[in-house]
C-alpha cells in the first residue's frame, strides 16, 4: 500500500490521486518547513546574540590581559633604564644586565646599544649580537627621535634567527642626551608573552589572534600564517578598519570564505589589535542539533499520514487505474483508443483530451515517416556530398555521394574531415572550431586523402541550422572541384609560360623581376639579370624554316635550364630574346654562370638537308644599383650590355656598368 501510494505521488500532478496525495504532502511539508524555518530563525538569532556578547567579552579579556602584560615589561624597562644610564662602560652595561637577569621572565633578551646604533651589551649572550648595527631598525630610530618607549614590528633576530619583537626605551645622559636604547626581546615562537592565549579556547573552532597596526599576524593557531600579512579590505574590511584604530563586533568571512562572528580591540601599549572570531558552525551547531530533531519528527509523522491518506482517496479513485492500464495498451499498440466508463468528469475529460492527441499524433507520425522517406531518397540519389552535424561538431549524418567522395563505408561513423591532406588539416579544423563556436558560415577549399592513394579537391560548405535561436546544428555541402582546379592551375601555368620552350613568358618573367625588386628594397638582396639574343639565327628561319627554328629554341631553352641554378628564372621574352633573373646572386657569381650559358648554347645545333646550323650567344649582365629608382634601369643597362656583345664580335658576355 505504502509503495502505491509512493507511485502515485510520484507521478506528478498529471492524475487527480496523484495531485491531492501531493498537495496534502506538500501542505504537511510546508507546515513542517515553516514551522523549523521559524524555529531556526529564531534560535540562529538568539544564539548569535549571545556569541556575541560573549565574543565581546573575551576580546576584552584578552586586550586588557596583552596591555597588562606589555606594560609590565615597559614598566621593568623603565626601572631598569636608570641604572644603566649610571653604568658608563661596555663591562658595568653587562654586569648591570646580569644583575637584573630576573627580567628573563617576561624577556628571551636584553640587549643596550650605543647612540649610533651599536649593540654593546646584551644579556644573555648570543654570539654575533654585540656589535650588530641597528641605526636603520625602527625600534632604534623611533625612540630616539620621539624619546618614548616602542614596541616593534615583528623582525628575525640576525645572531638568533628566531621570530622576535623588541621593546625598547630611550637611555639619556645626565644633561638629557641621547646615549642609546635599552631593549627587551620578546620571542613570539616561545615566549610568555602569549602563553595565556595559546591556553585560550573558544568551542571546537573559534580562536584568536593578534597583529601589528601595520598587519603583520604576531600570534594565529595556526603557524602558518605567523608573520603573514592581514588580508586587505577585499577579503576582511573589519580587520582592515580595526588596523586603522576601530573596535567592535562584526559578522564576516574568515580567510577560508566561511563566515564567522568577529570581534576585535586595540592593545593600545603595544599599537596591536586582537582579533577574536567564532565561525558560523560553531554558533550553528546548537540550533541545528534541535532543528535536526525536530525536522526528523515531523517526517515521520508526515510518512504515517500518508499511507492513510492514500488508502482513503484511492477507493474513491479506482477508476485511474483502469485508465492507466488503457493508455499503456495504447502505448503498445493493442488498442487504437481509451474507452472509461466513469462517472466522475474530470477522468472523461482526461480520456477525450488524450485520444484525440493520439489521434493527431499517429497522423504526424505517418506524415513524418513519409517525409523523411521522400528526404532519404532525395539525399541517397543526389550526386552533391551532404553531411549533418550536431552543435558540438559531431558528424550524425553522411549520404552516399559524400561517402563515396571521402572514401568512407556504409557502416562507418568517422566524420567528414576524417581523410583531411595533412598539410590542410589543421587550418580547416581550426576554421570548423571557430565556426561551431560563433556559428558563421564554414567554406574552404579542401585536398582529400582518398583510400588508393589519390588526391581530390572539396569545396565543403557548411551553414548552421536554428529554430528560434537555438541552434539545432550544421548542414554542409561538399563538392568535387578537383577538375576545375586543374583547369585553373593550367590557365595560370599558360598565363605565364612560353607555349613553345616552356620558358617564363614575359609578363611571368616581370612578375618574377617586380618580387626581386622588391626584396632589394626591403632587404638589400642582390640580383642579377642576363639578357641576350641569338647570333646568326634568321638565317635558320629563312633557310630551314620556321619549324626548324622551333626545333632549336626548343633545345636552347633545355641547355639554358641545365646551366643555371634551381633558384633562377629563365624566360622567353618574344622571338629570340632572352632573359635569366638570378635572385640572391653576386655579380662576380653570376659571370662564370654567363660564361656556362654561352658554352651550352654553342654546343646547340640542327640539321637539315645534309647541312648543320648553329647559334651563338651576346649576353648582357647587369645587376640593381644602390642609385636605381626602379627595376628598368637594370634591364636597360643589360639590354645595352648585350648590344655591345654583339658589336664587339657576338658570342661574348659584356658586363654593364653601374653609373
């Protein structure tokens, strides 16, 4: 019965059992919570009152207790100033301070030094202390210049290496000047001074502690945050207000972000605060010990009343189960429709209200599977690849087209960037990020590692698909443009090639030359140019004709190829003109490389009728200038180097000369 009941309830308010089991739970429940609500509110605040005012009290305990103790040391260093004041020798100091070695009970030290800052005696001895300069330490200035006794910040002793805090006076000759200071060294690590604190106990979790006005932590539980500095006003501003001279209570974080009540006094002899803080758990655990039990009551009261409850609305609520056990037989399709017969409306409305949405629903299923059939078969048949991703990049859906472009198989689930060309992987991974994450539209131009080994050229675009401005995920197209990109590698191949040698043709030679002119500017990196015709070759035309002519441009260009560097342009400027760019190369480097172009081309011949021809070159070489304002200047300079090669006898390489 108990577990029927549970199930009801559980059901939600979608069934009338169901909904006044829970609001009869609900009801209990909210009484329930009130009432502890209330209880907690009221014990919390209580409390919290008085952990305040005993918060309050101890912190004053513990101030008056500091202030007692540090005046009592400044008052032993002031009835002992007098008598070293009198004791005029480094040996009567020490014997003074040895006299008085009953101070050690409220000291770990006592040191005098000089008026210049000098320690000449200290009792009991360290080695190293007597002669150590403190003209720089704040417990020697301070005194000095305001003639009143200081309590120091917190420093390392230099001879002891322990944490210590000086308290000194002012000694003063009898005429009233300055003579030095005497100092009490109080150890915090192991001293007396904060014996009583350390005794100290405030619950389970409460604790105190002291710092300087400065907010250097003297004294905390933990030694860890010994000498630390008080976190600033950000993290605790009533400690920050307390350094500046407040006192009070107040309810905020400790360190750990726990909040906790706090109360803090001034130690006005030794310019210190104490701070005294009790975290909320603490003040907490009372109320809810009582909250807890009384919660716990209150429960099980609530799950005895509800089996009861359940027992009398369930005889008046048989028919839900009826209708329950129809609308699963509906759900598993043994039946078309619910069928109640029931007195009570509200369960015949329930029944009409869901047959006709199960009516509207089959007629939406049937719909859809005929849509998505219509969907698979226009996706299945159309030769464009097509991919669906999720938001967060995850391939659900490749077609058959895409499959087969990619190199995919059926049953494969490896996304459409799977078989990405190395070199491009990256960047297109890169942009497929950025898209999933603004949502913008994805087009590149991609190579595809195919599984034979071959290459192929996709264009993938992808656009993402919302509803409502919620993104739903990414539809992309894939298309193979492996042949266009041929032609189009071809087209600029012929946009800057001779048809006939293969050579660079003119206007790829003068790209070439404006991309070296360039790095001259930029980066100073020398160039050379080479024009130069050929010797004696209208005769060939004239005589073998025009194909034999080719013939022999065809195996010039060849030589010519052979006899430069991998680096260096050779091109066809029109006719029999010629030209080689050689970026990054020294005049003196590219005479002998002129030199082996005139050997290649005379080694060049065709034949024709039983009768041998052959060329020779005239070559001009010129180099940019530091006084050049442009790249002509160098090619007039080896246009005009050639035609002098060809004057002096042809067959030569003349060499232009800077102006």
């Amino acid at each position: 019965m108990l577990s029927r009941g549970w199930n009801a309830i559980r059901r939600g308010p979608g069934s009338l059992r169901g909904r006044l089991l829970l609001g009869l739970a609900t009801t209990w429940g909210l009484v329930l919570v009130g009432v502890l609500a209330f209880g907690w509110q009221l014990g919390r605040d209580l409390v919290q009152e008085l952990n305040a005012t005993h918060l309050r009290y101890e912190a004053e305990l513990i101030a008056d207790d500091l202030s007692a103790e540090v005046s009592k040391r400044i008052a032993a260093l002031e009835r002992l100033a007098p008598l070293l004041e009198e004791s005029p020798t480094h040996s009567e100091l020490r014997a003074e301070l040895r006299h008085n070695d009953a101070l050690l009970a409220w000291f770990d030290g006592l040191v005098v030094s000089s008026a210049e800052g000098e320690i000449i005696a200290d009792w009991p001895e360290v080695p190293g202390r007597v002669g150590l300069d403190i003209a720089e330490r704040d417990f020697f200035r301070l005194p000095r210049h305001f003639r009143a006794s200081y309590v120091s910040e917190p420093f390392a002793g230099r001879a002891s290496r322990e944490t210590l805090v000086m308290m000194t006076l002012p000694l003063h000759d009898a005429d009233g000047r300055f003579q030095g200071i005497l100092g009490g060294l109080v150890n915090l690590d192991r001293g007396s001074l904060f014996d009583r604190l350390r005794r100290i106990r405030l619950g389970e979790h409460g604790f105190a502690a002291v710092a300087s006005a400065s907010g250097t932590i003297l004294f905390h539980p933990d030694p860890a945050l010994v000498l630390q500095r008080v976190p600033g006003p950000e993290q605790a501003p009533w400690a920050d207000l307390a350094l500046d001279g407040w006192e009070g209570i107040a309810y905020a974080p400790l360190i750990s972000d726990e909040m906790s009540l706090q109360a803090y006094r001034q130690i006005w002899p030794a310019n210190w605060i104490v701070g005294v803080y009790l975290p909320q758990r603490e003040m907490e655990a009372a109320p809810q010990a009582l909250i807890r039990q009384l919660g716990w009551g209150g429960l099980v009261a609530v799950l005895v009343m509800l089996p009861l409850m359940w027992w009398r609305i369930g005889r008046v609520l048989a028919p839900l189960r009826q209708l329950e056990q129809q609308i699963e037989e509906v759900g598993e399709g043994r039946r078309s429709r619910v069928v109640l017969d029931s007195r009570m409306e509200e369960l015949r409305r329930v029944a009409i209200t869901f047959n006709r949405v199960e009516g509207e629903r089959s007629m939406a299923h049937a719909s859809l599977k005929e849509r998505q059939a219509f969907l698979d078969a226009v996706l299945g048949s159309t030769p464009t690849g097509i991919f669906v991703a999720d938001p967060a990049g995850e391939t659900t859906y490749m077609n058959p087209a895409l499959r087969s472009l990619v190199g995919h198989g059926a049953e494969s689930t490896a996304p459409w960037h799977a078989n990405l060309h190395p070199e491009e992987r990256q960047d297109a991974l890169d942009l497929w990020r950025h898209t999933l994450g603004s949502g913008e539209e994805f087009l590149r131009q991609c190579r595809f590692c195919q599984a034979d080994g071959g290459v192929l050229w996709l264009e993938v675009h992808a656009t993402a698909v919302k509803i409502d401005s919620r993104l739903l995920g990414f539809v992309g197209m894939v298309k193979d443009i492996t042949e266009r990109r041929e032609i189009e590698a071809q087209q600029r191949w012929e946009a800057e090639h001779d048809p006939l040698t293969g050579l660079l043709n003119r206007r790829g030679f003068e790209r070439r030359l404006e991309e070296a002119w360039s790095d001259w500017c930029n980066q100073s990196v020398s160039t050379v140019l080479i024009l130069f015709d050929l010797d004696h070759f209208k005769p060939i035309n004239d005589e073998g004709g025009h194909a034999l002519g080719d013939e022999l441009l065809r195996r010039l260009a060849g030589a010519v190829t052979g006899a430069v560097r991998r680096s260096d342009w050779v091109a066809r400027l029109g006719g029999d003109e010629f030209a080689v760019l050689m970026p990054g190369c020294a005049l003196s480097q590219a005479l002998p490389l002129a030199e082996a172009l005139r050997r290649a081309a005379a080694g060049v011949s065709v034949a024709k009728a039983g009768r041998r021809y052959s060329i020779t070159l005239s070559l001009g070489v010129a180099s940019f200038e530091p006084g050049d304002t442009g790249m002509g200047e160098a090619l007039t300079r080896a246009d005009a180097a050639s035609y002098r090669a060809k004057r002096l006898g042809r067959n030569g390489v003349q060499v232009a000369a800077a102006e």
